[in-house]
C-alpha cells in the first residue's frame, strides 16, 4: 500500500442545540476531515480535536500543523503492507493522537475498500448491530434534563449518560432516578472535580450508576486509585488513558473498572485494538465515547464497537440528535430497541456526501 494523495479539510457543522460540559459549551463544531488516496482507493478520516484546547491540548489548528508538516512526511513515497502498522510508524512524533488517529482511520477505511470488506470485518468485529446509549449535557433545569431523558428513552436509547460539575450533580442524578428507577445511568465529570471532593462524590453511590466517568484530573491515574477505593461505584477513565501503557497502569492500580475507548484520544484502530484486547484479557469491559463526530468519524466508531469486549452500550448514537443534516449516505440511525445496524458495504459502509462537504468547507489542503 501507497498513500498517493492526502486531503484536509476544515469543514464547520453547526449542532441541533448547544451541547455543555464541566468546561465548555459548544454550538459549531470546527471538523478536520482527511481523503487519503491509498493505490486509487479513497478512505476517509475524521480528526477529534476541538476547537479549543479544553477536553485534551490538540485542537485543529495543532492536528492541521502535525498531519502537514511531520505524519505525511514519514508516509510520503513508503511502502507499508497494512494500515495496522501506520501507528508505530508515527511513533517518532510524541503526542498529538487526534492528528494520527484522523489519518490512521483513513487508511484502514482505504485498506478495507481495497480488500473488498467492510472494516468492523478487517478490525476482527464480531457483531453484525451495536448497542447505543446517549450523552446528555448539563441544562438550565432539572425538569429540562428530566423531559430530554424522557425523550431520548423513547427514542430507544439502552443507556443515559448525563454531564455533572460541581454545583449540578447530586440533585439531577437523585431526581433522574426518582422518575426512572429502572434506567442504566451513568454520570461524567470530564475532570472537573478533585480527590478534596471524595466524600461528596460518595453520596452517588447511593444511586446505583453504572459508573463515573472521569471524575478526577485528565492525566491522574494515582488519585482514582484512591477514589475507587472509596467508592463502590465503578470510576471509568477517558481522559487518562492516553495509550496502551496508561491503560496498564490503570488496571493494575485499580485507579477504575472501566475504560472508555476514544480512538481520537488513543491514536486510531490500531491504539484502540491493543486497549481493547488488554482489557478483554483482564475482564476490564470498554465501550466508546463520542466526541460530537460527524458521520465519518461516527461510522469509524461503529465498526470498532463491534469488537467483542466493547460489551456496554457506547455514546455512538443518531445523526440527527447533533446534525440537520450529516455528511454521509444514508444517516445513522437507531433502531427502536436501541441499536445500529453494522452496514454491509465495504470500508466504513458510508458514502461521504462530497458536494454538501465542499459546501461546508472553510479551508483546503492537497498533499501529493
């Protein structure tokens, strides 16, 4: 394999509804899209990085810089017999996974056109429909998160995750489970509180959650080994886990029960692969986290939660809940009971709608 030509694109999405965190509120997303050219077959990439250095350092203008100026150098004229060995060939630049991930998944999208198979297949997925949960953020009220929760589950989602901070935690949760004892929950603090915080945190353990997501410092590991201690809800780490060591580490402390596998966050399909099969042979159970991806980077998604040890419902959900209109044929949709079909078509299954793309495009770059 031969990457010929590689395209960026900075494309900007508007969402349905602002969507709030513990540290920003987005309402446009800014989308760096990548069209590799690999031996006359066209594989897409989406990089995750935002538009401001909030949930991790990268942003797009730093992902933009890297793919330009040092990973398309390093693959520039080179031989390579599968996109599974692209991640140690980036290996000399440190950091900086959103801009690998975005080119690595483009290739491996490339490699499964070429091979005539739908990637969930070329990664060694083994379910033909995925379970989808929802991530909701935070709302101006709390009878506003009880009516969007009440929405989504008719809508069939399987499992609602909602953001906290301090300040809108306990009484949201508490009231959520008033009105829907039964629901799988989750919460998620995207870091926003501190080890000071234990025994506030401890009263959610009176409310039977799935788990916490991240609720200690984005690159702790050692603190959550103390919380979980504490706790008998089980902490799940997204921010942390930055690469397959950090993972290593985490289990083998004890810092969490759970990862949350982001192939943004980890460098792509083959950083992802390694975290799920260390994880499945220490019975740590992942899912996938959304980071407010368009269709392409959603389909990506989708076909790495067909690996087996992907077993609670991930944040991959419809297009529509975050898009007018997607940029991809046909949308994403959720069944009734929750679900997404895996498609059937080679690479990502999806056909990128190229004229809404370019219509959405603020800026261009062409590598050959």
């Amino acid at each position: 394999m031969r990457l010929r030509k590689l395209t960026l694109r900075e494309i900007h999405l508007p969402l349905v509804e602002p969507f709030q965190t513990s540290f920003d509120t987005t309402t446009l997303r800014r989308i760096l899209l990548l069209e590799a050219d690999v031996d006359g077959a066209t594989g897409w990439g989406e990089s995750t990085a935002g538009e401001d250095p909030y949930y991790s350092y990268e942003t797009v203008e730093t992902a933009w810089l890297i793919l330009r100026d040092y990973l398309w150098p390093l693959l520039k004229g080179r031989e390579f017999a599968a996109a599974g060995e692209v991640f140690d060939l980036f290996a000399r630049v440190r950091g900086h996974n959103m801009a690998k991930a975005g080119l690595e998944i483009a290739l491996w999208d490339a490699e499964a056109k070429l091979s005539d198979v739908r990637l969930a297949r070329l990664l060694g997925g083994t379910r033909a429909e995925i379970s989808c949960g929802v991530s909701i953020g935070i709302q101006s009220t709390i009878q506003e998160l009880l009516a969007k929760v009440e929405r989504e589950l008719a809508a069939g989602y399987q499992r609602i995750k909602i953001k906290i901070k301090p300040g809108w935690d306990i009484e949201p949760v508490r009231a959520l489970r008033e009105r829907f004892p039964r629901i799988r929950l989750m919460v998620d603090a995207n870091s926003a509180y501190t080890l000071a915080d234990a025994a506030h945190l401890k009263q959610l353990d009176a409310f039977y959650l799935i788990m916490i997501e991240q609720p200690l410092g984005w690159d702790d590991i050692y603190s959550h080994v103390e919380l979980q201690r504490l706790l008998e809800t089980p902490i799940c780490l997204d921010e942390s886990i930055h690469d397959l060591e950090h993972a290593r580490a985490a289990i083998e402390t004890r810092a969490c029960q759970i990862i949350n596998i982001k192939l943004g966050r980890v460098g792509g399909h083959t950083a992802a692969r390694r975290i799920h099969d260390l994880c499945q042979s220490k019975s740590i159970p992942v899912w996938c986290g959304g980071m407010l991806e368009s269709g392409i980077g959603r389909a990506h998604n989708i076909a790495m939660s067909t690996l087996p040890n992907f077993s609670l419902p991930g944040d991959v959900s419809a297009s529509r809940r975050y898009w007018q209109s997607d940029i991809i044929q046909p949308e994403v949709e959720v069944s009734q009971q929750g679900t997404i079909r895996v498609p059937a078509a080679p690479g990502i299954g999806y056909t990128p709608c190229v004229e809404r793309i370019e219509s959405l495009t603020r800026r261009r770059e062409v590598l050959e």
